[in-house]
C-alpha cells in the first residue's frame, strides 16, 4: 500500500510492522510526532504494545533495556539533547549486547539552544557501540526500522536509525507500506537467549574483573577487555551480516540492494561527492549540472556510519582524482568526523585521491545549491594544494 505522510509516520509504521512489543516515548522536537503517532496506533487498537510515557529520555532508554532483558522487542527515539541525556544508557545498552531499535531525529545540539537540523547529536555518540544508520527518504526510514531490528537481533547490537529532522522528519513523500505478512516472515518473533523470568533468573553485567576468571562453577569468563574486544569484531562482522538482512528483504519485499552506501554515477567519476542523509537527494541533480558542463562527478551516500564500511568506500573512491566530503557536523579542534574516517581508509589503498572537507548546515544553516557547486569548482581547481583545514560554507563572515 502506497501513502503519502512524514518521514515520521514512516518510522512510525515501521515500528508497528516489526511488532514492537513494547514503546518508551518523551518527546522533543522535532521526534514527537513519531512516538505521537504510535501511541495512536496503540490507543485505537492497531497496534498490540505497552505504551509507556515516562518522566526523561534516560527513562526512556532505560524502559527499553529492562523491556529487553525481560525478552520483549523494545522501541524508542529521540533527538538532540536528549539523545545526549540518555548517553550512560546507549552505552549500558551497547554493552549489555541488547537488539534495540532507537529512530535519532537529527538535530543540533545546545548551548546554544536549536532546534534545527544536523548530525551532531548522533555524531557525539558514533562510539558507544550502537550500530549507525542514515537514510536518505521516507521509503528508506520505514524499511530501515524494519531490517534495524533483524539485524539487532541477529548480532546483538542496538541501532540507530537516523534521520534528517524537519527534511525527511515532517516533510510528505510518497512511500509504500509492506504487508504484514511478508514482515512476520522476514522477523519472526523474538526471543532473547537471556531473557530474565523468575524461573530463570540471571546476574548480568556485574563488575566485571580487568582479567579473564573461572567463576564459581568452573565456567571461563572473559574479563572487561575481552568482551570489548568481542564486541568490536562482531561489529565488524554486521556490515557482512546487514548485507545478508538485506537481500532477505529485498527478496521478500523487492526493494533493497544498497545496505551500506548508494552511488550514483561513480564509475567513471573524476571527482567523488561524500554525502550522509537528505542533502544526497540535492547532490545527485548537482552531479548532474556539473556533468553538462564537463566535470565528471559522482556521488556516494553513505548508510551505514558504525561499523564503518571503509573496504567498500576505498572500493569506491580510490579510482577518482578527489574525494569531496560534505557533513553537517565537526570535531572540534580536527575536522568532520565522516572525512577523518574516510581519509583513514584511503590510507591503506593502492591509489590516494586527494580529499577535502566542507563543513556545512549547522544548527540548520540555509545550504545552497550555488554554494555546492563552487565549491565542488574549489575543489577541482585546487587539488592538493587546498589547506587541509576544513573548509566552512555558509558563514555569515
């Protein structure tokens, strides 16, 4: 069934057809009317789930973790500041391996105070340990959330569905709703292998001893920096297993095929756009401006964040002359967090593009299609001459 709604009611549907079991809501714009909406599916009957309204966004998140433990499949979201206020708890959770789905509306941080759109919010939290997705439309967000949760459950690591505050969040685009049935097929019923009943109880994430131990049974038990380390290579192994949740879908539902990043026009690119989320949509019309003007330019959306998929963008990227990342977010005192990372993984690649960094739309600055294309221009003027400083668009100095 094809619709017309926000990126919100999208996410919102999507919860429903994964048959979340049980939602924490507090709002904060510009995610309220997610959890509004679901708390409408659940009042009129729609939808067969505990609603529970609680005091703060640690609540929240702390309402999904017990929920989960408890062997039910768990959902929230959020933004901004109160994403950050539930930062002990996306890192308990992380570390408790619990498969949790959470929608981040992105929007900027404060001081000082916003409430417009960038990544910053879940930029702050790219290494505790949830997995991280950007989507770039409505059709993206609802089958996103849906394959969010096989992959949660299928490595045991929580997920971040992000999206686009105001630009995909309140904005109306068509998009189709799968069948029921086709959904209960590709995510059966969940059970969590821990799950804590009074039949079978369990103490779980105790202090934990900075060295492997016998516990009191005999049984081996990791100590703190193994089970980091296993945490960071099953990570590692998501991206091969978020592929795999991928074609089940596509198969299923027939939409799918580009789990990790999508490219437009790539192959025979002198020159690399590096976008994440809506801003992808705009950058395809550019490339394609630029194109009927001779400049080869092609475009790479990146899906997944964490874990970085750095062997498939090298694959991407190192055949062009330049790589050109745009991101709407910094780390203060280096440079964007997407274009460090992407510089990382050239490193070790036969061929090294010379690569910049434009920092663009904070706190919702207007980002303007002539200012892309020159500095695009910029970047193909210049070349490996260009400070590596990143470069800001859009001040007002």
């Amino acid at each position: 069934m094809k619709i017309i709604e926000s990126g919100n009611v999208a996410a919102a549907n999507g919860v429903k057809l994964a048959r979340a079991q049980v939602i924490a809501a507090y709002p904060i714009t510009p995610q309220t009317p997610l959890t509004e909406k679901l708390s409408e599916m659940v009042e009129s009957g729609d939808m067969k789930a505990e609603y529970i309204a609680v005091e703060s966004e640690h609540s929240a998140l702390s309402v999904c973790i017990g929920s989960a433990s408890a062997g039910a499949r768990a959902f929230t979201a959020t933004s901004a500041n109160g994403l950050l206020y539930m930062s002990e708890q996306v890192h308990w959770a992380a570390g408790a391996r619990l498969p949790l789905v959470m929608c981040v509306v992105n929007r900027g941080t404060g001081a000082p105070w916003t409430i417009w759109n960038d990544h910053q919010d879940s930029m702050s939290q790219r290494d505790a340990g949830w997995i991280q997705i950007y989507v770039n439309n409505h059709q993206q967000i609802i089958d996103t959330v849906i394959k969010a949760y096989k992959l949660a459950e299928t490595v045991s690591i929580p997920v971040m569905v992000c999206f686009d505050g105001y630009y995909l969040s309140h904005t109306y685009m068509p998009f189709d709703i799968p069948e029921q049935k086709l959904i209960d097929e590709f995510l059966p019923s969940y059970h969590f292998k821990h799950t804590l009943t009074p039949e079978s109880p369990e103490n779980l994430n105790t202090v934990t001893m900075p060295h492997g131990r016998n516990d009191a049974e005999g049984a081996w038990r990791d100590g703190y920096m193994d089970i980091r380390h296993s945490h960071y290579q099953e990570m590692r192994q998501a991206l091969r297993t978020f592929q795999e949740v991928d074609s089940d879908y596509s198969r299923l539902v027939g939409r799918g095929g580009d789990p990790l990043m999508a490219t437009y026009k790539c192959d025979d690119a002198e020159y690399i756009v590096v976008v994440m989320g809506s801003l992808s949509n705009r950058m395809k019309d550019i490339a394609d401006e630029l194109r009927d003007s001779g400049t080869k330019v092609g475009v790479l959306s990146l899906h997944v964040y964490r874990p970085f998929p750095d062997e498939a963008i090298r694959e991407v990227l190192e055949s062009a002359r330049g790589v050109i990342v745009f991101e709407k977010s910094i780390s203060y005192g280096a440079q964007g967090q997407v274009f460090n990372d992407i510089r990382a993984a050239l490193y070790s690649g036969k061929k090294r593009p010379f690569i910049h960094n434009y920092i663009i739309g904070l706190g919702g600055r207007l980002i303007k299609n002539d200012d892309l294309i020159i500095a695009i221009k910029n970047s193909k003027s210049k070349g490996e001459e260009l400070d590596n400083e990143p470069q800001w668009i859009g001040l007002n100095r």
